[in-house]
C-alpha cells in the first residue's frame, strides 16, 4: 500500500471516530438545552440563545452548538429563523409525550422477568400514558450486555431524545451504561447511592416488616428467607428490614435463615429440602421471586410437610405468575399493579426528560398483600 493511500484510511478512521464523538456531543448537549428550556420558563415565539450564546454557556465548540440548534429545529422544538436568530417553536411541556417514541424494555433472559413484562398489565400502563409509543422488548444476552447496547443505541436513530427505556433487574454495568451516556430510563428496583438514574420500587424494608410481623402474629419463630444467588441495590433493605424484625422480637440465631439460589427448579427443591431437613428448621419461607416462591412449595409438599400448618409460605416477588393461585396450595403474595407501575413509570421518565425532576428521584409504589392459604 502507498503512502498516499495509508494516509487515505488513515484519515477516513479518524473523521469516523471524530464523527460518532461529535454524534455523542450533539447529544448530549440537546438534552442540555432541552431542560434549559423548560426550566427557564420559555414560552413560544421567545428567542433562544444564538450559536455563540450556546457555545459559552456549555463550553463545547461552536460547531457542535450549531448541530445541536438544527437537530432541535429538525424535531420542531427550535426555529432558526435567518438572520434574525433562533426562536422557541413549540412547548417542551406538551410536546413530551410526543418525543418518546419508543420505550425499550431491558430485562435479563430468566422465565420471572420473561412473565413479568409479558403477561402483566406493564405495557398496557405504559401505553395508557404514552398513546402512540413504539414498545420494543429486549432479553440482554448474557456476558455481552454493553456490546448489545451498543448496537441498540449506537445508530443515528438510537441516540435520539424520542427514546426512553426500562431497566429491570440488570447489572450494575448496564445502569452506568444509561447514565454515562445519558441515555433516559428508569430502573425498576432500588439503585445504588453513586448511580444517577430514576428508579421505581415498592418499599422494600416495609414489605420485610409487614411480612415477618404477619408470621410472627401466626406463631412463625423460625424464618427461611429465599433469595436470588444475584442480589440488586433493594434485596439489601429487605433483608434488613427482616433482620430488623428478627432482633425485635428476639429469635435468635436459628430466627432467621437466609439462602441464595440460582433460579433453576431443581436447584430451587435441592436447596429448600437440605434448609428443612436441618436442626430447628424454618417454619416460614418467604420467596424472593415467584419461581423461588413455586419451588419451595414444591420442596415441602414432596417432603409430606403440611402448608401452613408445618411451614407457612409467603411471596414477596412480582406475583403475577398465575401459578402462585393456582397452586396446590394457593400462595400469599406481597404484590403491587404491574400497570400502576407501567403508568407511574412513565410520567417519571417524563418528569426526567422535562427536567422537572432530579435524575436520581425515586417513585414509590403501594404494596398489596393478597392473602391466599399458604400463610
């Protein structure tokens, strides 16, 4: 190869990479300029800032100041007027529906979450708030999460601001993923304290005290609390919170009996079974997931253990698989409307987006305990 034509690819590499940097600029800075609208009270026909204005405001070259003004303008948000400046073309405020065009659903590839944003309620309280949205489903492949991110998100059309995701149950990995490049979603779940994301969750700690109250009002001493073998930011405060309950009414060290396990039935049965047949043994087993909470039944059942009687059994997972009322014994869950969670979900991403509300705000859903025989 010649010089010439080294240099050639040379400088056709380097336009590309400085190409998808300004790409990811433009961004960013329109997400920018978008709450500067909403927050500094503009109204139509009001003139914005120029491309200089922009530029010192943000600090970023007047080139990318002036890619941010005209994909504004492309979205209507913005008109350039030549010659006499740019002006304010539609309210941010009513036109935000209208910019999520697509929410994405990001869940792991386990049959739970495969139940939960299929078969509940979820999407329908989405599109209650979102009339015309786009719903796209992804299972994340497993140890290639942010290479399949990027391709979701690494095309001209992915990075726009017309889209919002849900995030349920993902790695840690994958939430800095959102919030590095500023990508709008919602975690359903608990965050940690340094990840700068919207969240949505039942009250974890209080789910632990209304349940462990509930058995310990049934004469439950013993507690077998069932848990993912991968725990999320909300796993903690349940766990405390039952901790919290154990140490106020004295069980003791055999009180409360914590065990993780993979969500594989087998694997479910083998380990509840080994959990019973120990010395001073659980009488109540509360589910962290519907599959835990299924398979534990499944466990004491095969052993000729009578339910509640011998071992209560509550679940404090999604409880939308209909298996958990179907059962032999119909199970007592701790649930909450998957589509209150699909609208309240929404209109935070909404507030998010606007700028109405801090990135890391946390929503609260109300919990319903549907009681059932098992406890």
């Amino acid at each position: 190869m010649s010089n010439s034509s080294e240099f050639d690819v040379f400088a056709s590499d380097m336009l590309a990479v400085e190409g998808r940097s300004l790409r990811v600029s433009v961004r960013r800075l329109a997400d920018d300029v978008r709450r500067h609208v909403i927050s500094a009270g503009y109204s139509v026909g009001d003139r914005y800032l120029s491309v200089r204005e922009v530029a010192e405001r943000w600090r970023v070259s007047p080139v990318t100041a002036h890619r941010t003004l005209r994909v504004l303008s492309q979205e209507g948000i913005l008109e350039v007027r030549g010659g006499a400046g740019t002006f304010i073309a539609a309210s941010l405020r009513e036109r935000s529906e209208a910019l999520v065009q697509t929410v994405h659903l990001f869940v792991p590839s386990d049959r739970d979450m495969r139940e939960r944003v299929t078969q509940s309620g979820l999407q329908t309280g989405i599109m209650d708030v979102l009339h015309e949205t786009s719903i796209q489903l992804h299972f994340l492949p497993s140890q290639r999460e942010i290479a399949y991110l990027d391709e979701v998100f690494g095309s001209p059309a992915g990075t726009r601001a017309c889209v919002g995701s849900f995030l349920f149950r993902v790695r840690r990995e994958v939430r800095l993923y959102f919030q590095k490049h500023r990508l709008p979603a919602v975690v359903v779940g608990h965050v940690e304290s340094d990840v700068k994301l919207p969240s949505i969750d039942r009250n974890q700690r209080g789910i632990a005290h209304v349940v462990g109250r509930r058995l310990l009002a049934r004469g439950c001493r013993r507690l077998g609390l069932l848990m993912c073998d991968s725990w999320n930011p909300g796993d903690d405060d349940l766990v405390a919170g039952f901790q919290e309950i154990a140490a106020e009414a004295s069980l003791g060290g055999c009180g409360l009996q914590i065990r993780s396990m993979a969500q594989e039935p087998s694997l479910i049965r083998s380990t509840v079974t080994q959990l019973l047949s120990n010395p001073n043994p659980p009488t109540a087993l509360v589910g962290r997931t519907d599959p835990i909470t299924l398979g534990a039944l499944d466990a004491v059942l095969a052993m000729g253990l009578r339910v509640p009687e011998d071992v209560a059994i509550i679940n404090v997972g999604a409880g939308i698989n209909r298996a958990l009322q179907d059962a032999p014994v119909p199970i007592t869950t701790i649930s909450s409307c998957e589509r209150e969670l699909g609208r309240e979900g929404t209109r935070l991403l909404l507030r998010v987006i606007n700028g109405e509300q801090a990135p890391d705000s946390m929503v609260e859903l109300p919990m319903t305990m549907i009681e059932r025989e098992s406890g």
